[in-house]
C-alpha cells in the first residue's frame, strides 16, 4: 500500500517487532541516548506544502480527484486515499504481521548490510547528510539510519501532516539536538523541496517499496524528480522483487483481516473527503496478483447492488462490481537496475536477502 509515499510494503513505515539493531526499527523511549548537559533541545518543525491548484480541479484538488476516480469506467481511487491518520495506523499494524514479509526482510537487509549500504551513500552525499524521507509515516525507518549516517537534519516528507508530525515530537524527544522537520506534501502530484532545505547532496530514502504503487512510466516520473531532488548526492530506496504467487497474496489478503480493514478504511475516509455514504458493510477486500502486469491488485467489491452518492455526484454500483484502490509492482534486479539508470541515476548497487524476495538499492544522483 501507498502513501505518496508509502505502500504496503510499500508506504509501510512501521518495522516488526524484534527487528535488529541497526537495522530500521521502532524507536523505544527506553533505548534513548543520555544527553549530555547542556544539549540544545530543538523542536520539530513542519511544512505544509500543498499543489498550487483551483478547487474542483482532480488535478489538484484531493476531493475532485477522488470523485473523479469513483466516476471512471473501471472506479479507481489512488492509494493515496489509504493514508488518513486512521489508515496511516493501520498501516504501521500491518507491518507487524506474519504475513507482510517486506518489512521484516527490508530490516534483514539493513541488519546484514548496513555498514556497506551507509558506505556507499555517504560516498555520494558526504558526511552528515540530510536524509530526505519520503512516505516518513512514522519515521521509524528514517531513524533507525541516523547512527549508521549521522546526519545533520532529516526532513520526513507525508501526505498525512498530522501523523508525521506526532511522529517527529515522539522522535525529538529521543534525539533532543537533531534538526527536524516535517512535510505535509502529497509528492505522487510533483516532488519538490526548498533548495535550502536538503542541500546540494542529500539522501532521499524512499524505503518500503512504495515504489511499486506506481506503474512504469509514473515510477520512472517519480524518479526522475528524485533525481532532480538529490542534486549531486544519492538515492536508497527499497524494491519488492518477484516471488512466488501465494507468498505474494497472502501478504495482501492476511488471515487477520487487518490489510481488509486497511483498504475498507479508505471508504470511511472518502465518506469524510467528499460527504459521502459508503457503507462499509455492504463492500469487501479482494488481493490478487495479475501476473501479466508482474503486480498485486487491490480493490474493494460491492456485495450487493447499491448506489453511492457524495457532493454533487453519484454512482450506481452492481454487486461484484469493484473500486481498484492499489497497485504493487514487483520487479526484478535487472529491471529496476534498467529504470534507475533511465531516470538519471549513476552506478546503482543492490542488496538483496538470502531468498531474493527484497532489495535495497543505493545510486548515485
């Protein structure tokens, strides 16, 4: 799943319990640092930078855009629509299952490789890098790299402001003298920060693999302005790989039903968005992998016919007819290796697990 930034594995930002030190985690209270007297004790700062825009415009406007979307042949909503403050807690729960292997394998990667994935980034951005986070979510993952790269700010970038925020005061408190700061920024429209924010060599991170909730071309889109973003310094990003099927739809359709009320959620948020009437009772989960595409589809089916009105709009939808709300690409080595040099990035490295099922790439801007 995805935040415009993060995804089921994708804008997932919360990391499974027993997660290894050093490698992305969640940050405890009582594994903090003493400060030595005298440390300055900062406060988190936040941005909000929404898209320039008029009202009513689905190219800019959150809520004519989600109409628009339910109003397509084929009812499509962008996963963007998970990350409430709601969704966004769903999400970090979602992580902890036993059945969501990215974030799990991820920290496995990091606790194996760390050392050399901080060495080869901090070869491109220097040392004390600001970390530019995208899909932040809980922050947790951004984190868990300060003492592998020391850096001089971290900037968490999140469609939710809100849940960043509270993230950031949580985080402030375990590291008292860090720069931080927060952005409320929906960057599936366009990625761009202040130039004096992140410097001239940043890290962007963009972990989790919520790069697969893109398609191709808008993944290749969205790197691009990465690229631009990371000016002369570098990109680490996390990538799902190509796996068996029923590994694969087990992580998106878990026994529990939590991954369920995750998508469900997304009609509760749209019924606050655009005043309209979803019952969610009356509409169920459905993960299935396309393997044509090479990626996990979710939407939400209608268990009977029913119509579904909102602020000057409506739709008629027949039972077993379905609202597409996610994506998850899966790629291979070769083929993500393939789409980091084309959108402008230089000598891309990767670490995968033992089983092949996850990579962390890191490559030159």
């Amino acid at each position: 799943m995805i935040s415009p930034g993060r995804s089921k594995g994708e804008h997932r930002s919360a990391q499974s319990e027993g997660t290894p030190v050093g490698a992305p985690g969640r940050s405890k209270g009582k594994h903090r640092r003493a400060q030595p007297e005298g440390t300055p004790v900062n406060t988190p700062r936040l941005l909000q930078r929404p898209a320039a825009g008029t009202i009513g415009d689905p190219a800019t406007d959150p809520a004519a855009e989600a109409a628009a979307g339910l109003l397509q042949p084929q009812a499509a909503v962008p996963p963007k629509f998970f990350y409430d403050a709601q969704g966004s807690r769903l999400f970090d729960a979602i992580t902890e299952l036993a059945e969501y292997y990215p974030t799990r394998t991820e920290a496995a990667i990091f606790a194996a490789h760390g050392a050399a994935i901080a060495q080869a980034a901090l070869a491109h951005t220097g040392a004390q890098p600001v970390i530019v986070d995208l899909g932040a979510g809980n922050c947790a993952k951004g984190a868990a790299l300060f003492a592998l790269l020391g850096p001089r700010r971290y900037v968490a970038v999140d469609i939710s402001a809100d849940y960043v925020a509270g993230a950031l005061a949580q985080l402030q408190r375990e590291h008292p003298a860090m720069d931080l700061v927060g952005v409320g920024l929906d960057f599936s429209r366009r990625l761009a920060l202040p130039a004096d924010l992140v410097g001239p060599r940043p890290l962007v991170f963009y972990p989790g693999s919520s790069i697969g909730n893109f398609d191709p071309p808008a993944a290749l889109a969205l790197l691009q302005q990465a690229r631009a973003l990371a000016g002369q310094g570098a990109l680490l990003i996390g990538v799902d790989l190509v796996k068996p099927v029923e590994v694969l739809e087990a992580a998106y359709d878990d026994a529990l039903g939590v991954t369920a009320a995750f998508n469900l959620n997304l009609l509760r948020h749209l019924n606050r968005l655009l005043g309209a009437d979803f019952e969610l009772r009356q509409w169920r989960h459905v993960a299935l992998f396309n393997g044509a595409a090479s990626r996990i589809e979710m939407h939400l089916e209608a268990r009977r016919p029913q119509v579904v009105r909102w602020r000057g709009g409506e739709r008629a939808f027949a039972a077993g007819e379905r609202i597409h709300t996610e994506n998850s690409y899966k790629w291979t080595l070769d083929g993500f290796t393939a789409l980091l040099r084309a959108a402008g990035f230089r000598e891309p490295r990767a670490w995968t697990d033992d089983r092949g099922w996850f990579a962390l790439f890191v490559a030159a801007a």
